[in-house]
C-alpha cells in the first residue's frame, strides 16, 4: 500500500498553470474603432534595436505587473502601424504621471500625431471577447477570439480572426476548463470497476493526466507516478471512455488537446473515490466567476 505522510496539495490544471510571477498589464491597440490589448511588445524590439532605453520626460509609475515600465498605444492606420502614445501603466504612486515625449525620442519621424513602427517586423496578437483560460503570468491566456496582425517593416501584410472556442449545442460545454474536470471525476466516481483493480489493501493513491483530444473526445488516461500500476489507469479510461464530445477548442485556427489532473485516493473497503483537489478547484471556480 502506498503511505503519504505529507501531502502537499498542489493543483496543475493543463494549460491552466498559475505560477508566482504577476500577469502583465498589456500594450493596447486601436483596430476597427476598438482598442484590444496585445499580447506583444514592439516598442522592446524598438530598445534592442538602438542599444538604449529612453523615454524623454517620461513619468511612470511601475509594479511587478508592468516590468517593462511603460504603456504603449498603437494604431493601424492605412495598412501600416503606428506608435501614437507611450504612458504610464498605473497611477496609483502619488507621482505626476507624464507620457514619454514621442517628439524628442523620435525628431522628425513624429509625423501629424504619431510614428510609424518600420523598425517592426513580426505577428501582434490582440485577444478579445471572454477569457476561455487564464494564466496568471505573462501572456498566456486564452480568448474567444484573437487578431493575429502579421507586419513586415511596420506595413501590415495580413490578417487574421481566428476564433478559439467553438460552441456546439450537441457537445457538452468546455468554456470553463473546471466543468469537464467535475464531470470526468463524477463519472469515474459513478462507472470505476472496482473488480478490475488489483487488491492493494484498505487505501491506494494514484495521480492520473486525463487528456481531451483536438475532437473533443477522451483521447488518454496516463499514470504520472513511477510505481504506478497501469490496471488503475485503464480502468479509469474505461469508466470515462465514451464520456463526450465536448466543444472544441483551438489555438490560431486548430483544435487543440487539453490535459486535466486527477489525483485520486481509492478506498476499497468502501468502493469510494476522493480526489484530494477537487475541493480547491470548485472554490476556485467560484472565485474566478464573482471576478475576485
């Protein structure tokens, strides 16, 4: 029988990876009448590129949610991007908040209000619409939608509007990434063959990834430990196998896999299943939908 003498709870949800670092407050830009936050940074490539980092009478005010100190604003305007502010990311310091003097950082490429970006060549990702998955750090999470702007010297040369949830009202719904961990755990709950499993005495402990497939269906049930023995792992794949499909989800126009944790305790006296995290995933559901 496996013993647990210390048992440290830590939940790691797929792609739903809460670390230390603090999530970034975003550059913004202006497509369409709409300002969407980005997810990339072409004021960083405009640093690497001069050797030097300065923002003339610029006054910030920084946190561990801004490291690169600033805020910049950009427009797509005539097929091209533009840099049209530079400010502060908060102003919560007690300072006088001034935007950096795009006029003495730029001389005459400041044109009627703003500069051209041709020192950029790369994609900016715009999200929008509802987070779909949160990441805690950087630029990680997902949206129902997101602007990919592929740019070329500043000049946009395509873009495209993928859509990374798809809603079927014949699948079993996935917006939030807790509702398919519930639902595999109450299944395996309900449908385990308590006969297939080996006879491991009272109490049996095993950690399993639970991976949904680019259909939407359970592809595989994978033991995570070394001294795993697979008889558990088929016997949950059985018991969730036919369990779905659910909507799919996808990144840049393709559906994607999605992996979900499951650390079970196997009681066999009392044919009972417990998982040790689900608990902290429905407080944590609820706090992420009262937007805590």
């Amino acid at each position: 029988m496996k013993v647990r003498f210390v048992i440290t709870v830590i939940i790691f949800f797929g792609t739903f990876l809460q670390g230390q670092a603090t999530g970034q407050v975003g550059d913004v830009l202006i497509y369409k009448n709409d300002s969407l936050r980005l997810f990339t940074n072409p004021l960083e490539i405009y640093f690497e590129l001069t050797g030097r980092r300065d923002l003339p009478d610029f006054v910030g005010c920084g946190s561990t949610a801004c490291w690169r100190g600033y805020q910049a604003i950009w427009k797509i305007e005539d097929g091209q991007l533009f840099l049209v502010r530079i400010r502060s990311c908060h102003n919560s310091c007690g300072l006088e908040i001034k935007d950096a003097n795009l006029v003495k950082m730029f001389g005459d490429r400041y044109v009627q209000g703003k500069v051209l970006a041709n020192w950029y060549s790369g994609t900016l990702i715009a999200p929008y619409g509802k987070v779909i998955r949160y990441i805690h750090m950087g630029y990680g999470s997902s949206y129902e939608r997101e602007y990919n702007v592929e740019i070329d010297s500043g000049k946009i040369t395509k873009v495209d509007d993928f859509r990374n949830y798809i809603d079927d009202p014949n699948k079993l719904d996935r917006f939030s990434h807790y509702d398919p961990l519930f639902k595999i755990y109450k299944t395996v709950k309900r449908k385990l063959k308590w006969k297939k499993l080996p006879d491991d005495g009272r109490y049996w402990w095993e950690d399993f990834i639970v991976t949904i497939g680019p259909d939407g269906k359970i592809k595989t049930v994978e033991n995570t430990e070394l001294d795993s023995e697979p008889e558990y792992a088929d016997a949950v794949f059985n018991a969730i196998k036919d369990l779905g499909p659910w909507d799919i989800i996808q990144s840049k126009g393709q559906p994607i896999e999605e992996q979900f944790r499951l650390s079970l305790e196997f009681d066999f006296l009392l044919h009972r299943i417990y998982d040790m995290d689900i608990k902290f995933a429905m407080k944590e559901q609820r706090r992420i939908k009262k937007g805590k």
